[in-house]
C-alpha cells in the first residue's frame, strides 16, 4: 500500500464518470453514517432507555457522550501522523472497523465504566474514518455538479442516513429487546457499513502530503472560522444529545412522536446534502458557515419558543438541514484557502476546534439539566453557542488559494 507521503493526487483524472465519482462519495460517505449517525448521533435516540435502566444523571449521561468527543478529538489530533505513517487507506479501515466493534460491544456490558471505555473507543476510531474520509473527498476534482462542495456536502449527508437508519431500527430494538439490542443493530449495520466504504476506498485517489511544505503553511487567517466552528460543535452536540429526552420528558412525546421525530431531522439531512453545495460554492468567506449556523441555533430554539408539537418537527427540519450542512460550509472554505498538501492538516485543525466544542458541550449541558433550569435550559444553551458560531463566521476574511 502507498505511503500518504510519496502518493500522488491523481482525482482530477479525466476518465472519471459523475456516476463513478457519484458512488465513490456514497461509499465513504458510509464513514460519517457510522461515526457520526450511528457512534454519536444515535445515543440520543438510545439515551432514555439508558437513564432509565442504569439510574443515570443528566451530568453522567453527558460524561458518556463527553468520552465519545473526547476520544474523537484525540485521534483526531494524531490523524494526520497516522495517515503519513500507515496510509490513509489503512487508517480509514481500522477506524471504520473499530468503530463497529465498539459499537457492538456496548450490547454486552451494562457496567458505566465499561460502556464509559467503549464511547471513548468508538470516538477515537470514528474520527480516524471521519476526518481521513474527508480529506479523501477534499482532495477530489469530480464529475458532478458543484465540483468539491457537492461532493463534501454528500459526504457529511451520510449521517443524515444514520439518523434515518436509527429512527427505523432503534424504537424497534428497544421496545423489543432493550437498550442493549440496540447498540448491537447498530453495531451489526456499522459492520456492514465498513464493508462498502472500504470496497469504494479502493476507487479513490489519496491526496498528497509533503511535510516541508506543511512546515511553511499556517492556518492563522482562518482563525475566526476555527472558533465558530467550536461553538458549533458546544451547540450541536448538545442537541443532539439531549433533544429527544426533552421531548420525551418536557413536551411529552410518545414512541411515535420520538420516531417520527428522528426520522423527518435524518431524512432532511439526506436531502439538504443535495443541495447545499450548489450554495456553498457561491458563498465567500465565512458566509457558508454563518447561514448554516444560523438555521440551526433556529431549529433548536424553535421548541422552547412554541410548544405545540408542530414546533419540534420543525425543528427537526431546520436543524436537521442545516446542521450537517455546517460541516461542509467550513470544509469547502478550508479547501479553497489551504494548498492540496495541507488539506489533511487543516481538516484536522478544524476537527480539533469542533472537537473541542464537543467535549465540552454534553457535560455541560447536563450539568444545567440537573438544575433548577431543566433541559429546557440545557436545549436553550445548544441554541445559543449555535448562534455565537454564526456571530463568529461573519469576522472570517475570504481566502482563496490558487489551486481553487
């Protein structure tokens, strides 16, 4: 297998089809459906369940989502290493695999320091396939319409098909089995996942890494973008994690509403995948990053703001096509403003601040719940970060690369 440091960026090869290139990006957009959709996202869905059974707090039901982050942002760190050192092929493998195995072992254990362990496994081996996965589609020239930001804004679209696979087999496992059943579907359906994305690795190209020029390459101008994207990721997380145990608990959602709930927010981020990146490509400077940002502190306000239940599946749609959305706004703007050899660098960097936000933002939230405040007050706290990233992208200065 060919080292990151001596391959060559070949993407932009003319053989490629649309169709070709179409299901290459699926392939690995399987990536972010496991360590997103199914590793993160996902436990929302699960939480209650949880709570219940273990007897958990709000504070110790954001520590395992807090581990998941936290092992997210470690790997992350180490990413750009492991991929000049192993391959990126090798690494996107072992991270989706691991990811899987994780997953499936939460079905086995009912301990909190185990399941603890596993959340932080499974979050260090996503962030391997997530953030090379993304470098992979970044480093691509592509026959399909909207060049790069299509083909980032499909990429991060897969965790919409996480969230839609949940909606339909989560409900289903745990009024069935439990809890436990559920953890080991999604585990079963991760492996499958890491299948099919390691199949369409095999047609995509690896990007070009030269560490000299790494050396002379700095992501200081794009420091307003780095600190909106960590206020997305207090904010997202935060409602990712905590909405549906408002619903449930608050506005008193039956298993249907919840289901019905999870499925329109996954289905929604499947198809705003579509579209965003037509818009992306003709927003300048951090404006990609300041209009997703701003549709999703709206979706997640909306249920504080108006209680009939019309609010909370509108939220699920705004938030739902927006969120995911602000993923691809800062990496299409990364790719733009960063030479090729720099891409798995600054991916990473952006991974880093958003990872940041992430382990920060559970623990907190559920600190707020366990007070007087409520989840009300934790779900208001995901609005507001969400909106100080929009406030902080506007600062963000148009940068453009010769390459682009």
């Amino acid at each position: 297998m060919s080292q990151v440091g001596n391959s060559r960026l070949t993407s932009d090869a003319p053989g490629q089809s649309a169709l070709t290139s179409l299901w290459s990006i699926a392939g690995l957009a399987l990536a972010t459906t496991v360590a997103l959709g199914f590793a993160r996202f996902a436990y929302g869905l699960i939480l209650p369940a949880m709570r219940s059974d273990l007897h958990l707090t709000y504070a110790n039901a954001g520590v395992l989502n807090t581990l998941n982050s936290a092992g997210y942002l470690a790997t992350t760190l180490a990413a750009p290493w492991l991929a000049r050192r192993f391959g990126h092929r090798a690494v996107f493998s072992v991270g989706m695999f691991g990811t899987a195995l994780a997953l499936l072992a939460c079905g086995f254990t009912r301990n909190f320091a185990l399941l603890s362990v596993l959340r932080l496994v499974a979050g260090a081996t996503g962030a391997c396939a997530f953030v090379l996965g993304g470098a992979l589609v970044a480093a691509g020239r592509y026959g399909i319409g909207g060049r790069a930001s299509s083909a980032l804004s499909i990429y991060v679209g897969g965790g919409g098909l996480g969230i839609a696979v949940s909606a339909l087999t989560v409900p289903w496992a745990l009024a069935h089995s439990g809890w436990q059943m559920a953890w080991l579907v999604l585990g079963l359906f991760s492996l499958l996942a890491s299948v099919l994305s390691v199949m369409a690795l095999q047609h995509i190209p690896l990007p070009a890494v030269k560490s000299a020029q790494l050396a002379n390459w700095s992501a200081r101008p794009m420091l307003a973008l780095l600190a909106s994207y960590a206020m997305f990721g207090v904010g997202y997380i935060i409602y990712v994690t905590f909405i549906i145990v408002y619903l449930r608990n608050i506005r008193h959602f039956s298993d249907a509403g919840i289901t019905g709930f999870w499925l329109v927010l996954g289905l929604t981020a499947i198809l705003a995948s579509f579209v965003w990146g037509a818009i992306l490509s003709r927003l300048r400077a951090g404006w990609g990053a300041v209009a997703t940002n701003g549709l999703s502190a709206t979706g997640a306000a909306l249920p504080l703001l108006w209680s009939s239940p019309v609010a909370a599946y509108l939220s699920a749609v705004l938030f739902g096509a927006a969120f995911l959305a602000v993923v691809a706004a800062v990496t299409t703007f990364a790719r733009r403003a960063a030479p090729p050899f720099a891409w798995t660098r600054v991916i990473s960097l952006l991974t880093v601040c958003f990872g940041v936000g992430q382990v920060i933002g559970p623990y907190l939230a559920g600190r707020i719940a366990d007070g007087p405040g409520g989840m009300s007050a934790g779900i208001g706290l995901a609005a507001g970060f969400l909106a100080l990233g929009a406030g902080l992208a506007m600062f963000q200065q148009h940068i453009v690369h010769s390459h682009e």
